[in-house]
C-alpha cells in the first residue's frame, strides 16, 4: 500500500459550512498533509471566491469538492466514520481523542475497500445528535476545558495531521483483508433489528427512539464485519419466518 492509495481512502466532509474562508482553509489544510477528498453539505455560501482565496495552493481541491444536500447522502459507501465534536451528549457515543486513532486506523486501512470518513460540524452548533448517531466513533481533540472550541479548519488541520503521522507509520507490505461493511449495510442491519423489535412488541411505547438510538450505538461499536453481520441478518430472519408461521 502507497501512502497515496492511503490517503485516497480518507475523505473529510463539512456539514453546513456557513463561512467561505474556512471552506478554503480546510482545503488547504488536508492538501498540506496530502489528502485530497473534500465534501460539503449544503454550504451556506459555494462557490465563492473567498474559498479559492483561502485555498491558496489547494484550488484544485476545491474544484474537485463533492456537495450533497444532507450528511446521510455523503455516507453511503463509508466504512468507517467519526464524528468530531466538542459537546458531550445526553446518550454518549463511543468517543476517541486524536491520540487514539492509531489501532483503530491500522485495522480499517488493512481493508481493500475501506473509505474512512470524518465528519466536522457547524461552526457555531456542530453537529447534531442525530447526525452525530451516524457516525461510528465521537472523536474529540484534546483541548483546555475553559476554551474547547476550536476553529473549523484548524480542527481539520490537527485531524489531518494525525491521520498522515499513523499513515506514515503504516507497513507498506502490509496484506489487504475484504471484509468491509459500509455505512448502508450497517443501516440495512439496524433497520432489520427495528422491524423484528416492533414485531415482537418489544419497544417501550413511552420512548421508542431511544431503543433504537441504543441499538445503533451497539451495532456502531461492535464493527461487525460481513460473517458476523450475514448471522446477525439470518438470526432475524428466522425470527422472523417463526413468527409468520404463527400467524
């Protein structure tokens, strides 16, 4: 593996930029590190020759940048994301800090089909819970307490700087492995698990979001690859011929 095919399996992705400048600016930063994917989410204000401006060097960036209206759309084929975040929340995530990055991404690297994704939010709000949900890890950057927030494209800066360090520590020789499971068949296994809970009656009526909230935090934590997700489908599926021949 090449730290070029590496990196072209990184891809940073904006939702809801509201300032120009810091499109530009975190084109530059991951252009520094020698990354090149760079997505929008219905950015408030692009094209806008502020963002070119800022770029300096990183045009080319730019004008290959990806733009989807929402955050699942720009998913799809992920096989890993983490969504960085300041904010604690009330159902917690798994969360990593930057200087935990390094075994988690060795083994998703190792995959022939990987596409790692890191997710950066408003800059005033950050992302949401729900689009936070979406996202396999909560990854925070140390900071000091008192002043956590950290400008957009300095946080890609540091994120993208960490990321190339574990690249460039990686094996060349290293064997590639197939066993990927993308964002979409993580969501096809939460949503069988939804269906075969409501058959059952199993939601409690008063609060059913928060099951399902729960389940997909289960199904982002534990990484099942593709046998453990085929028994995890074929599991539910028998429930789900025992309870049709009941009925």
């Amino acid at each position: 593996m090449s730290d070029s095919s590496l990196k072209n399996k990184i891809e940073f992705i904006l939702v809801e930029p509201s300032h120009p400048g810091n499109i530009g600016a975190s084109a530059r930063a991951i252009k520094n590190m020698g990354f090149k994917n760079l997505s929008l989410i219905n950015p408030k204000d692009f094209p806008n020759d502020e963002s070119f401006y800022r770029a300096k060097g990183a045009k080319d960036i730019l004008e290959n940048v990806k733009i989807y209206q929402d955050l699942t759309g720009s998913l799809k084929d992920a096989t890993l994301i983490f969504g960085t975040s300041a904010r604690t929340r009330t159902i917690p995530w798994p969360t990593k800090t930057s200087s935990e990055l390094t075994k988690i991404l060795k083994t998703a690297l190792e995959n022939i089909n990987t596409k790692i994704c890191f997710v950066f939010g408003r800059e005033i709000s950050g992302l949401t819970n729900e689009e936070l949900q979406l996202c396999d890890y909560h990854l925070k950057i140390p900071t000091d307490e008192s002043f956590s927030s950290l400008n957009l494209s300095h946080a890609v800066q540091i994120i993208s700087y960490v990321i190339k360090m574990e690249i460039d520590n990686i094996n060349s020789t290293t064997e590639l492995k197939d066993e990927t499971q993308t964002f979409q068949d993580n969501e096809y296994l939460i949503d069988h698990f939804d269906k075969v809970m409501k058959l059952i009656d199993f939601y409690d009526q008063e609060n059913p979001k928060q099951v399902r909230t729960r389940v997909r935090r289960l199904i982002k934590r534990l990484q099942p690859d593709n046998l453990e997700t085929g028994i995890l489908r074929g599991f539910l599926s028998k429930i789900e011929q025992i309870l049709n021949k009941k009925n």
